[in-house]
C-alpha cells in the first residue's frame, strides 16, 4: 500500500503545511506571529468601533 492513514490527520497535516513553507521559504512561526499580531490589531480595532458606538 502507499501508506496511506499511516499517521494521524493533524501530524500529516502539520508536516505538509511545514514541507510546503519550506518549499516556498517561508519561517513557520514568523508566519503564526504576524498573524497573532494582526488578529490582535483587528482586535483593537473592533473594539475601538464599538466603543465609538457605545458613545455616540
């Protein structure tokens, strides 16, 4: 067989998406920090919103 469903979904996943980044030179967890601090910014962002809201 090929081995298929040799490990469990998350680990095949993990190493693809880690095989991928490597392939296209990119630093795994530079990426998941830039995205915590954008969702952080968004986050910042709404919440001045609706403050603004809250306000008016």
């Amino acid at each position: 067989m090929l081995g298929l469903f040799a490990a469990d979904p998350e680990t095949w996943l993990l190493g693809r998406r880690a095989r991928k980044a490597a392939r296209l030179g990119l630093d795994v967890d530079d990426v998941e920090r830039k995205v915590a601090l954008r969702d952080e910014a968004r986050a910042k962002k709404t919440g001045k919103r609706r403050t603004a809201c809250e306000l008016s």
